[in-house]
C-alpha cells in the first residue's frame, strides 16, 4: 500500500532554477535538469517562476523576434521531456498574440502543453515596468492558440481538474496577481481550485521577504488552499533589482516548506499537502463556497500525476506530535498567555452578569484545578476584588497523597485565596452504607461516590455563600468521558473546556514563570511534574499516587493526536495512525498506536451523552467540544466503521 496516494497527499514542488537573461537554449537544459530531479524525488506538480525561460529582466529584448521563436522553441523541448513523466509543470514564457505581448504560464503534462494562463495584473511602478512590453489578460481576444501544430487553450478563465478526480482541481496566477486586493487565486479557489500555483520573480528589498510569506500564507488561509509559490533566482540581470529565488509551499495558513534565498545554482523546494483536509476544511467552513463560487471557468483535462514507481516513505512535511502546543517556545508562550487571557475575560464577564460573590472551585493539586484556581483569581484581581473571594476547597479522600493534599493547600494560601479543608471519606463511608456498597470493592461506584460527594459539596457551598462553582475538566478528558457524570463532570462554569491536557501545563508553567511569586511557583512546578490521576484509589504502601490515568487510558499526548486529527481534519483512523507513527517514531510502536486508538474511538462514541450536556465554557482553540456550536453528535451513533478500520490496521 501506498499511504501517500491512499491518503491523499500531492507532492508539489517549487524550484528556481539557475539562469541565463535572454539564453532560451541555456534555460530550457536547466528546467529539464530540474524536472529530472523533481521526478526522481516523485513530484506531482513542479512550479518554476515566472518567465524562466527567457528570464523575467530581459525589458526591451522581449520585443524582439529572435527571443520570443526561441522561447517557443524551447517550451516545445520542455514539454517534449516530460513524454514519459506523469507530472504536472508549470513554466513561464513570453507569447505574442496578434500583436500583443502575453506574460504566461505555460501548463505541461506528459509531452502536451495542456493550456496557457496568462498573467492578469501587469505592474507599471516602482521598479516595476511590465506595461511597456506585456498586454494583461483582459486584452486577450482569443481563446485558443496554436503551438507545435497543437490547438492550445489560453486565458485566465482556465481551471485544470483530475480527468480521475473531480474534486482534484488547480489554477494558476502570476506574480503581481496576489499582490491584488483580489488576486485571480480567490476566485479560483471558490470555483473549486485546491491547489494554487503562482511562478513569480519578486525581487528582494529589505523586509519585503516577510511581506511575501505573509500573502502566501495568508492566501492559502483565505482560499483553504494549498499554495505553492516559484521565485526567479540570481541569475537575473542585477542592473537595478537583485532577485533572490524565494520558493515558498502553503497549506491554509501553514507554512510547510520555504527555500533559502540568494544562492546562485538550482534548487528546488518540496512538501506534501493534505488535500482531503483542505476539502473537510472547506466543507467544515460553511461560507466558504456562497452562491455559485468564483464564476465561469473553462475545464481542462489532466492525468492524476501518480509517478510511476512508488513514493519514497518518508513524508515530506512536518508531523508536531503535539498538534495543539507551538513547537517555537516565544510563540508557545504567547499562546499561553492568550488562552489565561480568554479563560479570564469569559469568567469575568460570567461574574459579572451573576453578580456572584464568591468563586468556589475544588482544588485537588493536580494539574487542572491549579489552572482553574489561577483564572479564578486572576479575574477577581481584573475586577478589582480580592482573591480571598476565590474559596478553594480541597476536599481528601480515599486516594488522597502528601504530595498532592499538601500542593493543593500550599498554593490556595501563596494565591491568598480562602481555603477550606472537607475531608469526604466519613461521608464516602456512610453513603456506601446507605447504597449497600462494600467500602472494600474498590470499583466504578467505590470511585464515582467520591467525586459527585465533592461536586456535592462544591455546589452546596457556592449556594450557601451566593457563588458559582467553576468547573476544571479539560478537553481532553471531555473526548474521551473521563469524568463522573454529575460529578467533576457538572460545574456552572468551566474555565478549562477548550483546552486540550497536553497544553494545560505549559498555561500553568507560563504562570509559573512570569506572574507568579517565588512561592507559588515552587508548587506550581511540582504540580506540573506529578502524574495525573483522578486520585479516587488508595495509594501505594510508600503514599505515591497508585492510579494514574495513561496507565489506563495511554499517554494523552496519543489521545490529543487523535483528537486533533479527527475533528480539525476528518482523517480516518488509518491516516492518523500513519501520521502518528510519522510524529512520534521510536517513542511508541504500532501495536501501542493501535491499542490506544481502539480506546479512543470506543470512549469518543460512548461518552458523547456527557458532552451533549455541558456547562458553559469558552471556545479557546479550533477544536472545541461544545454541543452549542463546534461539535453535535448523536450520543447513540455508533463507532462501527471506525472501529472496523482499527481492527483492519
């Protein structure tokens, strides 16, 4: 099997390659060199810049005959090169049509040029003097040219689709195009273009190379597209404009693969775009495609550009094993404080409307809590109010240890806010004896009488002293139903429901290191290094903490993987776990994989009744759990045809 081509990727590819002004013959060797090489790395689609075979700075010599035969001349040689290859290039070449001059992309696939795309926005300032030679593609007064004896269909109307896949479509634009309030690409995308290409031959002026990575992947984000974008190189005349072959490969947003720039010899950029993400991204997205799409296109014919001989394995493009916390630790950072920001504005504002006088939150030392009671107090500090209106309650019980009892009521006091002791085990005792349980069977009831006695508790106090309990399950534990209904599960507002567990520790750690004192830090680093665990069975003989919970369910690293992957992606369980042995390597094998996938799939469906009634809670990242808005599902579908494909992996 393939996974590459069963799961959907395209291999594109971006290349700029070394280049004579005004030498077609010279120009055309390298391009081929550089198809040569794309194939041998098996690219599907290759985007060179923009005017590559004559060179983009040639300025009055485009006008001349000579020049503009031998670019024909060598777009025929091209194509005549890639007879045997299946892949899809793009290259840029002068066209003179009927006495106007065409800045044009020629699209090439098994020795035929399937159509030529000329360039719309002709730029005439700055530096910029296209309009002395080149006609913009509204001038165009035909729609079919003849090259090589072949009938060839040109305009800025042409969308080329997949003769096998209908749903696998692209355009083209050049250059200035997305330099536009509305480049040719948006229109394209809302008629049904996946893939965007743009050969371009931006020059380079301080700062503009950010400026550049900016609309490309801005544009990708605004078409839910992938955008692959080819960047002439040095070899341009250097007369008045140095050019420095900046490649770059979006897919909606993210950057997935950037060439250097200012190197003098070939190179090509590569990177594998998800295409059936991008279109459950667009399906997910209900405005994407308003009325009719982008307008009238003219549909042109194109061969799935499968390589012959298999891919290579390798992926090309990055994995993050932790899809919900930024690998760059500035940008990590500044997501952790964004996410305290969001948490603390929706609980301010909740206090407010209320106009409760009190927080109450059960504090257990572990990690979910902890964020909760920072919110907490945080907000009571934005509203002017002291943190002793935040009441943390730590309420032992049968699995309770030193270390978490003794970090749950270290940091209530370092926070300054109120604190009460309720140890539960008298009233876990009693109700066991009311319900006819035997305290020595330590099973689901032994457990869950624990947690709804300390919900029990939370409520009643928050009643007594005119509060509103905030709830502390994350989002992780929402996906997999890993909390007591009407127990941990039922809060009146929960601060943490957006927030996947593999992120809640760097929140905590943020706080740690840049709003809390020495004191509250030294705990907050010892809640972030202790297992996580519900702490409902005794512990061990030595008081270390003997039931934790990725010894149960798997590491939630896994857990969240998948949950990103289902629901920001719609991937099927066989391409997740293809990707998951891509992010995680040696770290677990594919029987552990599969194992926790199992378990996922059957809690994801099994427990969706207890997030089909949630509290409140803000949205804080793009997969959120809330049955008012981002997920509604059955809570009786069944998991079948998910977990038939686990048990075929």
């Amino acid at each position: 099997m393939n996974p590459l081509l069963n799961f959907g990727f395209s291999r594109v590819a971006a290349a700029s390659p070394e280049l004579r002004v005004a030498d077609c013959a010279f120009n055309a060797n390298k391009i081929i060199e550089v198809i040569e090489q794309a194939d041998k790395q098996r690219v599907e689609y290759l985007v060179l810049p923009e005017l590559c075979i004559t060179g983009y700075t040639c300025a009055d010599l485009f006008m001349q005959r000579r020049l503009l035969d031998s670019a024909l001349e060598a777009l025929l040689a091209i194509a005549a090169k890639t007879a045997d290859l299946s892949m899809v290039v793009i290259a840029g070449l002068p066209i003179d049509i009927r006495g106007r001059l065409y800045n044009c992309a020629a699209v090439i696939q098994s020795g035929s040029i399937l159509g030529i795309v000329p360039k719309t926005c002709i730029p005439g300032y700055s530096e910029f003097y296209e309009p002395r030679w080149f006609a913009g593609a509204e001038e165009l007064e035909t729609t079919e040219l003849r090259i090589g004896g072949a009938a060839i269909p040109i305009g800025s109307d042409l969308m080329f689709v997949c003769g096998e896949n209908s749903n696998l479509a692209f355009g083209v634009e050049i250059c200035e195009d997305l330099w536009v309030p509305i480049p040719p690409s948006s229109r394209l995308a809302q008629a049904g273009a996946v893939l965007l290409f743009n050969p371009s031959a931006s020059n380079e002026l301080v700062g503009k190379a950010d400026y550049r990575r900016q609309l490309v992947s801005g544009q990708s984000a605004s078409c839910v597209a992938g955008y692959v974008y080819a960047g002439c190189n040095t070899g341009e005349s250097t007369t008045d404009v140095v050019f420095g072959g900046h490649s770059l490969i979006a897919e909606n947003g993210q950057m997935l693969a950037e060439s250097d720039r200012f190197t003098h010899e070939s190179r090509i950029t590569i990177a594998d775009i998800d295409i059936p993400r991008l279109h459950y991204s667009r399906m997910a997205m209900g405005t994407f495609r308003g009325g009719r799409g982008g307008g009238d296109y003219r549909e042109i014919s194109f061969a799935n550009p499968v390589p012959k001989s298999d891919y290579p394995r390798e992926l090309a493009r990055e994995v993050a094993a932790n899809p919900f916390v930024p690998g760059n630790p500035l940008k990590r950072n500044e997501r952790c404080q964004e996410i305290l920001s969001i948490q603390t504005s929706g609980l301010m504002k909740r206090i407010r409307h209320i106009g409760t006088k009190q927080a109450v939150i059960g504090i257990s030392g572990g990690l979910d809590s902890t964020l909760a009671l920072l919110v907490a107090v945080r907000a009571m500090e934005l509203l002017g109010r002291p943190a002793s209106d935040v009441l943390a309650v730590t309420m032992p019980g049968f699995g309770t240890t030193n270390r978490t009892y003794d970090n749950a009521v270290g940091l209530i006091k370092a926070l300054g806010a109120s604190m009460m002791v309720v140890d539960i085990k008298a009233a876990c005792l009693q109700h066991f004896a009311d319900i006819g349980h035997d305290k020595d069977v330590h099973d689901l009831t032994y457990e869950n009488v624990q947690a709804r006695e300390r919900t029990q508790i939370l409520m009643d106090l928050a009643n007594k002293n005119g509060g509103i309990v905030i709830g502390t399950g994350d989002l992780s534990e929402l996906a997999l139903g890993w909390c007591t209904y009407n127990g941990d599960h039922m809060s009146m507002y929960g601060v943490n429901s957006g927030i996947p567990k593999t992120l809640i520790k760097y929140v905590v750690q943020w706080y740690a290191d840049h709003e809390a004192d020495e004191t509250a830090s030294k705990f907050l680093y010892d809640i972030i290094d202790t297992g996580i665990s519900p702490e409902l069975l005794p512990p061990s003989p030595d008081g270390e903490i003997a039931q934790l919970t990725e010894d149960i369910l798997g590491p939630y690293d896994v857990h969240d993987f998948y949950l990103y992957y289902m629901l920001r992606t719609g991937a099927p369980p066989a391409k997740i776990l293809y990707l998951a042995q891509h992010a995680f390597g040696d770290r677990f094998t594919r029987e552990q994989l599969v194992q926790w996938m199992r378990v996922f799939y059957s809690r994801f469906f099994t427990q969706q009744f207890k997030r089909s009634c949630l509290p409140d809670g803000p949205k804080v990242g793009t997969v959120s759990l809330s049955p008012r808005g981002d997920w509604r599902m059955p809570s009786d579908a069944s998991a079948s045809l998910w977990l038939r494909e686990v048990e075929e992996l």
